[in-house]
C-alpha cells in the first residue's frame, strides 16, 4: 500500500482512510481506530496516490496509465476515469470548490480538474517534473517540487481557479 488519504462513509458517517494497494488495481477503506477494513475499491492498474475532497471525492493518481479515477467517497466506488495526462503523480483540492490540481511529472505541467465532471479545466507550464504538492492554508498558492530531489520548487498561483506559474525557487 502506497499513499492515504481520508474520506466519510454515508454508513453512520465514519472517517475513512483510503489508502492505495498498487500492485493490486485497488484502493483500500478503512477505519483509522480499528484498521477494520471496509471496503476494496477496485479500480484501473497502479493507483499510485490518493487525495479526498471534503469527504465527498477523492482522486488517485494512476502514474503509468496516464489517467484520475474519481471515487464518490460517500459510495466508495469509481465514478469516472480521466485521461489526457500523461505521468500524474500527485493531488491537492481546496476546501471550499470542486477543483482538484493535479502534477503530471512528464508533461512538465500543474492541471486543474474540475470534480466531479472530470474535465481538465486549464494547465500551466512548470519548468521540471513537477511531483510533490502542497495548498497554503488559504487556498491561493500552490508549490510542487520539481523533480525527485526538489532542488526546485515552483509556485503557483491557483486564486482565480486557473493555475498561474509565479516563481521558482
């Protein structure tokens, strides 16, 4: 099992910990307090990350493929599959939209995809693989390493929705 987030089930409203198995094409649900195992998501080849959105989404990542499962967290099953990336690694989602920015290492690029439609709204051009992400607090900025060793970081501003490449660093 490789990367976690969490989610809530509809059943009783529990917090889940969805974590990817991907050597498995599944992502696991589980309780945090008892390890219980929930539920196995199954979903395409090699999920590699996972990210949930307000307990509602959560987008994993499935590098090798080039593509998103959408997982409806309150349903704890895939709901669409996104292609047109070419290497996602990463996911980080506001609070407060259904916006999801996600890093595609090869492409060199940060996308923004809205949730749940799945659609890739706009990009913008980091210069390396853009990998690692994080949200300030707020919301408005975003930074992803780039590359493995993150020598480099970029930033990127995501206010308007749209992400626009500030600075590197």
């Amino acid at each position: 099992m490789d990367n976690a987030s969490e989610a809530r089930s509809t059943a009783g409203g529990t917090w889940l910990a969805l974590i990817t198995a991907d050597t498995e094409a599944h992502v696991v649900a589980l309780e945090p307090a008892t390890g219980r195992v929930v539920a196995r998501i199954r979903t395409i080849a090699g999920p590699r990350s996972v990210e949930s959105l307000r307990a509602t989404w959560a987008v994993v990542a499935h590098t090798a493929l080039g593509r998103l499962s959408l997982i409806h967290a309150p349903t704890l099953r895939v709901r669409r599959v996104v292609g047109g990336l070419r290497e996602p690694r990463y996911t980080a989602m506001r609070a407060d939209d259904d916006v999801a920015f996600v890093t595609d290492s090869a492409a060199q690029r940060v996308v923004a995809v809205e949730i749940p439609s799945g659609s890739l709204a706009s990009s913008v051009a980091v210069p390396g693989p853009a990998r690692h992400v994080s949200l300030s607090p707020d919301g408005d900025v975003l930074w992803t390493a780039l590359g493995s060793k993150a020598e480099r970081i970029a930033v990127v501003d995501v206010s308007a929705g749209a992400p626009r490449l500030v600075r590197t660093t």
